[in-house]
C-alpha cells in the first residue's frame, strides 16, 4: 500500500473487533509516528500504549458515554505533549501540538497500512487519564487513539447519528473552502461554519 492508498482507505470508525496486540505491533506503530519532522528535531511528542487487562480497564474508565463503543478496543494510546518540549515562535505559534498531531498522522496511516482502525478522540476526562496512567502535571493529554479491527456488523453500542457515519461515505466540505491559491480570498469561505460534519 503506498501512502496515497493509505490516505483514502483511513477512516475513524466504530466498530470494532480485539486483535492481539504484541509489543513489536506497538513498537511498530510508535516507531512510524516517531519518524516524523518536528521544529529543531524537538520530537515533543510521547505516547503511553495501553493494552494490559487491568489497566485498560480502568483507563477506559476515563472516556465519556459517547465514546463506549471503545470499550472494544483492546489497545489505546495517550498522545502526550508539553508546551515547553517543543519551539514557541512568535505569534503564540506553539508548536508541542502541531508537531503532536503530525506524528499521530504518521502513526494512523502506518495503522491503515496494518489493516487497523485507528481513531482518535477527544471524548474523555484528560485529568482522569493523567492519574490512571501516571502522566506528570506538565504534561497535556492531547488526544486518545483508539486501535481495532474493523468489527463485520455494526457495533450495537452506537448511537444513531454515529452508525449513519459508520455506514455513510467519507464527507469532507469542498476543496475551494480550504485551498486558496497564492493569497487568502475571503469570498471561498461558507457563508456560515456548517461545524462538526
């Protein structure tokens, strides 16, 4: 699979199925999110895989109500961060979380490649996820990912508006309300934010 094939297979779906984690599958995954470019080579980001029983038991403790389809996953990572780890440039251009977000990039493409789910989520109690995996105060819990296969039926722990995304194409708003060509042109921009897709 080549990277462009990887970028239009990903999709965040829910249902899911266990599949046996290793700890080379983690390394795996951790070493292609890893590879990634971040300012001054700072590589700010870290991440806590969660796969042991008791512990992700009690990690998924920390998700909300909407994200319980997780409680299928038989693997999370905590994508971790802090401010003072990467550049601060001026303009309040922090960089922790752009760099962050580029290496879950990495690490959810290489997912796709390994016929994975990887989906993040932000539905969670970020202290609560501190305190059950240890995380130091200085640290932010910037997102979760949650790994599986793809279950063969709908998971019955979805909501409705969550299986009419699971069962509908990949909606993305147009090309021109995203790409300006050479200087910004306030004319593409919707005439109201649709939000949330």
């Amino acid at each position: 699979m080549d990277v462009k094939d990887a970028i239009e297979k990903r999709r965040a779906l829910r249902s899911l199925e266990p599949f046996e984690v290793t700890e080379e599958l983690v390394e795996d995954l951790a070493g292609a999110a890893h590879l990634a470019p971040s300012c001054m080579n700072n590589q700010s980001w870290r991440f806590v895989f969660v796969y042991e029983e008791e512990q992700l038991a009690a990690f998924k403790e920390t998700l909300s109500r909407g994200n319980s389809w997780a409680l299928d996953s038989p693997l999370i990572a905590a994508v971790l961060s802090k401010k003072d780890a990467d550049c601060t440039l001026k303009g309040d251009r922090d960089y922790f979380l752009f760099d962050t977000g580029m290496a879950v990039g990495f690490l959810m493409l290489r997912a796709t490649e390994l016929d994975l789910i990887a989906h993040p989520i932000a539905g969670y109690d970020p202290d609560a996820v501190k305190e059950v995996l240890g995380i130091p105060p200085e640290f932010v819990a910037i997102a979760l990912v949650v790994f599986g296969k793809l279950a063969p039926e709908l998971s019955p722990r979805l909501a409705e508006w969550q299986i009419a995304r699971e069962t509908g194409g990949r909606e993305r708003r147009p090309l021109d309300t995203v790409l300006h060509h050479n200087s910004y042109d306030p004319d593409q921009e919707p005439e109201k934010d649709r939000g949330p897709l």
